[in-house]
C-alpha cells in the first residue's frame, strides 16, 4: 500500500516538474522572440534551449536559476547566440551577443 502510494506520488512530481520546466521553456520562447524583434533581428529555428539549471543562493535563500540559450540573426548570414536567464519565478536577463557570431561545427 505505502509502496503504491510512493510511486503515484514520485509519478506525480516528474509530471509537475515536466510541466513547470515546460511552462519556463515557453515563457523564454516568447521573451526571445521579443527580444530578437525589438533588436530588429529574427528568431532562429524557432526554438530556445535549456542550457542550465541550478540551485543558486541569493540574499540568504536558495533559487533555481535557469539560462534558455537561442539564436538569432540581424541579416540572414550569420547567426548570433542569445541567453534567457531566470533566478526563480523572475526573468533576471535576455541578452543577445551580436559581437561575436555563432560558428557551427
């Protein structure tokens, strides 16, 4: 019985995890485009990245920081990285890198 109740709630945690992580990733996707357009450039491959997750400690407590990577681009030839950071629940930074071009291995 214990051990039935064990696994719905580890099965319950994964879902909530997955849907919070999802609900970040969109929140990112849209703060990239909107980023990429006031910069009079164009969101790459419509699409942003987890790049990082971790525990980080601000002001005496313990936040999840979470960095969404991207690409965009001023002119069509070359593409530049973009950064989405979050520091718990608040968008801390959208940074797009325009100085140096992405080089793709």
């Amino acid at each position: 019985m214990i051990g039935n109740i064990l696994i719905l709630f580890i099965l319950a945690l994964i879902a909530y995890v997955w849907w919070q992580q999802d609900a970040f990733r969109r929140r990112a996707f849209g703060l990239a485009r909107e980023g990429a357009a006031r910069a009079g450039a164009r969101l790459l491959d419509d699409s942003v990245e987890l790049i990082r997750w971790r525990l980080r400690r601000v002001s005496g407590t313990w936040r999840v920081e979470r960095i969404y990577g991207f690409e965009v681009t001023a002119t069509g030839g070359e593409r530049f990285a973009g950064r989405v950071m979050f520091l718990g629940q608040r968008v801390s930074a959208v940074d797009l890198d325009f100085a140096v071009p992405v080089v793709l291995s």
